[in-house]
C-alpha cells in the first residue's frame, strides 16, 4: 500500500454527515490486468480457468493462454503481481490448460488436462513447482493420475487432488479423490474401498475446523446413500453425508455440484440442482451452516431462487467466492431475476443478490462463462471466455472488480459539486481542486468520502504536505484530531456502501506565506486495500 498523503496546515473541521447515494462504480466496474507486448495489448490470449490469491503480494492465474503479459514462458500458468506479469521458470507447461492451483510453503501445486509441465514426462495432470522447476505432486510411479484434475485443496501438510482419474498413484481406491503428503509425497485413498467413490470431482474446499467438502457428480460417497454430489470428510477421515431432501435419492442435491466455497465457517455450494434440500429458494446456490441448508435471498416475488428459473437448464454456477459477509458467484446465466446486467457473475451481500458491475451500456459486464473467481484485499479477480469486461476491451479473459473502493472528492461547498467522482488513485490525479485565498484569511474546501464498495468500511483519512505560512489542522467537531490524521491513524467511522462523510477543510495564511501550497487527503478501508487521494492547490494572492 502506498502511503497516504495531506498537506496541514489545515483546519479540518469534521462535518459527520452520512447520506444515501447511487452506487458509484465507475464505467463497468471492471478493469484489465496489465497488458501483453505492447500498452494496447491485451495482457491475455485465452481462457482463464483457475487463480490462487493466498500470497497477498501476488496472483496466480491458470487457464488456456500463451505469452501472459507478453512473457514467452507464461503459458497456461502465470504470475500477477498487481504492475507486472512473470512465468514460473523458463519451461513453460506447453500442452493442456491449468484449471486448479493451490499455494503452499513456497511451492505452487497445479491440476489441470495438462501433460509434461515443464518437460516432466511423469508431471502429467497434477504438478509442483518448487521455485526452480517442476517435477511431480504425488508420488508414484510414473506420472500419478491418467486423466484430468479438476481442483485441489490443501488442508494442514496434505494436497487433496480431485478429477476424473481412477487409481490414483497406482492406489485402486484412489478414484476420483486422493491426499498426498506434502513432505514425503506419498499418496493415498481418502476411502477404504475401491469403487466408493464413483464419479468425478468437480470442487473442494475446506473450512477453518480443518474438514474437507467434495463436491462433483459421485454418488454414494464412502458407500453413504445419500452422499451424492457432496459430502463432507471430517479431520478423523470420516465422511458424512450434508443433509438430506425430498429427491428420489434422499439426498440434499441430486444434482451435479460444480463449485464450493467457505467463508470458514459455512459452505456455500453451485449446483446444477433446483430446490435444494427441498428449499423453493435454493435454486443452483445455497449454503450449508455446518447441520442445515438455507437458500440465499430469492426472486422477486419471494417464490423461487434468485437465479433464471425459468432458464434453470442453461444456469451453471462454476465458481464461488467469499469475502466476510460477501458471496460471489460466477457461471453462465443471464439476467438474473430479471436484471438486464446480471450476467455471469453476481453477488450476494448477506440478504439479496445482485448485479456486479456492467458493460456501461446496460448490459453484463461481460459476454461469455466465468469459470474462475478469487478474492484479494479488497478486489476480485474473475476469469473466463470473455472477450471484454465492464466496457473495457483490455479485459480479455481475465478483469478486477474493487469492491472495497472509498471515492475521495473534493469541492468548496458542503454539498457539492465535486471533482474526483469515480475516480481512483494515491496521486490526486483527475481529482484536485485550486483554491485562492488572500494572505492573512482562510479558505475551506470540502472533501466527500463516498463508499463505492460493496461493504461498510471504516474510513481512515491521512493528510501530509506542508507550506510556509499555511496552517493546517483537522477537527471533528469542536474535537481537535489533527495529531492522529497527521499518523494516519484518524477514523471517519463506518461508512455504509453508497453514502458519504463530509470533511470540512479549512486552510489559513499568514501575512507572508508562501506563493502557493498543495495538501492531500487520501481514505482506505484498511491496510493494504485500494485507497483514493484527492488534491488541494491553495494559491495565495
């Protein structure tokens, strides 16, 4: 995070004042990751299946693409790291696409229809590499798995690998779902018994307890009769069935599950199911609170889920993704409930659903599936076959939604109007305001911190720059709070999504101040997430 930035020699009187405002994201919301060989180049060249977000300084991105960035060895596999692109090694994986990665203690673990990764001949469909190369995740002999990984998971030292394959590791009851060992490498069944599990595992995850969630289209997980499609495997190793319903199966979804996600907590779970556990609302999502199911939200109207009903057939949820309270969820649907711009990807907030962002012409964000979908200090990243993302034709295959994003603008008057809406940066570019005042008086501005995120944040602000002859300190209220935004320690409060804290900034001159003087305020929600900097230009005459 860049430091924040404000000139003081202010008089800030804090003005408290919290309103209702429209939902502020600029354009479409969304914005491209970089870009290829050249600044108008699209950073990508083909589908993006799969990220990992759990190094904070970087994103890994896995997918179907070659030259990430315009880095000849970034192919199905490569590195974000907010400014620049890089490969894993000069060997690129040349052969299938990446569609699951998972980061662990340096080395990163990749699954996919890939064979070879980085001319292994045995690093076929599930791979590590260890900062210098790549070389096999499980061990065995010859390469562990025959057939494509469809997600991976890693819960304390162990990799759980799931996919299509059978006889994982030369294991016969390694079908479909096998652990390996991180430190010794060797591989093994999570069942007793070859055949019980009996159909491919499509997602994973896990929650803070440490218990591992399958989700695909097997049946009879362990031989439970109605542990069909998911089923949860407690740290003892014991599988158990979620819940059940009224299906003929007995079980809660009797459908194929595409995608999980936790929260740590709860579960969340894309499936291809209507009516989940019998819930008129749980309609393709729902969540699992560790004994129940619950829809999430609804249709209007309150009778079906909020995902198209009536086009439940061609509805597919591929990916899911928590933040706090948040849910994201991405697929293939269109116009949800009947908003014309939810398309592909939506979130929930708690209690309802709704559109994320648009093309800024009133469509989706993006033509296309998204298949992949990560949280990172306050931004998601979405991938997909999309072509473009929130009007942005850079967006190819991959795009960033903020959704904690503070708007700082600034103006003279209480209410407005003022410069900067919609514009994000730690610099005040597109969002200063100038200001003259006669040496010996003092002039105030005005600066509104508008929540353009999808979640209330706690509002600090932080001043720095200085002037001769320019008084600067902040008050809220008649309460003088100028050392602590000088530390960046100050708190505005919460702010709720779409409204606003007013700031009322006053700036004095002595006799003989400087020409002129240039003052900075910049907001975050929390270290290490997007913040936004608006510019006072004080001219003395």
């Amino acid at each position: 995070m860049r430091p924040f930035i404000v000139a003081l020699s202010i008089v800030m009187s804090v003005v408290l004042t919290v309103a209702s405002l429209v939902s502020a994201t600029g354009g479409g919301g969304w914005t491209h990751l970089g870009h290829g060989s050249t600044a108008t180049t699209p950073a990508l060249n083909g589908s993006v299946l799969a990220f990992d977000t759990s190094d904070p300084m970087q994103t890994y991105v896995g997918g179907s693409f070659t030259n990430a960035g315009g880095n000849a060895n970034a192919d199905d596999i490569a590195v974000w790291d907010g400014t620049n692109w890089s490969a894993l090694g000069s060997n690129p994986i040349a052969s299938g696409a990446v569609q699951a990665i998972a980061v662990h203690d340096g080395k990163v673990y990749v699954g996919g229809t890939f064979t070879n990764a980085g001319g292994n001949a045995d690093a076929d469909y599930v791979a590590v590499w260890n900062g210098s190369s790549w070389g096999t995740a499980c061990n065995s002999t010859g390469a562990a798995v025959s057939q494509n990984v469809d997600a991976l998971q890693i819960i304390g030292n162990t990799l759980y690998v799931g996919g299509a394959f059978q006889n994982g590791a030369g294991n016969a009851a390694a079908d479909y779902l096998m652990a390996c060992d991180l430190t010794t490498g060797a591989a093994s069944p999570v069942v007793s018994t070859d055949g019980y599990i009996t159909g491919t595992v499509y997602a994973l995850t896990a929650d803070s307890s440490g218990n591992l969630y399958a989700g695909g289209a097997f049946v009879d997980m362990d031989h439970i009769t109605i542990a069909d499609h998911i089923a949860m495997m407690d740290t003892t190793g014991t599988w158990h069935a979620m819940g059940s319903g009224p299906a003929s199966c007995g079980c809660a979804i009797p459908d194929d599950v595409r995608s999980l996600a936790s929260d740590g907590t709860n579960v969340y779970v894309g499936a291809d199911s209507d009516n989940i556990a019998g819930l008129a609302q749980a309609d393709r999502v729902a969540k699992w609170n560790g004994s129940n199911w619950s829809a999430m939200g609804s249709a209007t109207g309150g009778a079906d889920g909020w995902f198209p009903h009536a086009q439940s057939t061609s509805t597919t949820i591929y990916s899911l993704a928590t933040a706090g309270s948040l849910v994201f969820a991405g697929g293939s649907f269109i116009n949800a409930n009947g908003d014309a711009t939810a398309d592909n990807v939506a979130y929930f907030d708690g209690s309802n659903w709704h559109a994320l962002g648009s093309d800024g012409a009133g469509g989706g964000p993006w033509v296309g599936t998204t298949r992949a979908l990560a949280t990172s200090f306050g931004r998601l990243y979405g991938g997909g076959n999309f072509t473009e993302a929130g009007g942005d034709t850079m967006a190819e295959f991959a795009a960033q939604f903020d959704y904690v994003q503070p708007d700082n603008r600034i103006g003279t008057a209480a209410g407005g109007p003022f410069v900067g809406d919609n514009v994000y940066n730690s610099t005040g570019t597109g969002q200063s305001k100038t200001l003259s005042v006669h040496r010996g008086h003092t002039g105030t501005l005005y600066v509104s911190i508008q929540n353009d995120g999808l979640r209330s944040g706690t509002a600090t602000v932080h001043g720095t720059g200085s002037a001769s002859g320019f008084t600067v300190k902040y008050f809220n209220g008649a309460t003088d709070v100028t050392a602590a935004v000088k530390a960046g320690t100050y708190s505005a409060g919460s702010i709720p999504p779409n409204s606003t804290i007013v700031l009322k900034m006053t700036i004095k001159l002595s006799g003989s101040s400087a020409a002129k003087g240039t003052f900075k305020v910049t907001t975050s929600f929390g270290s290490g997430f997007p913040e936004d900097t608006v510019k006072a230009l004080v001219k003395a005459t």
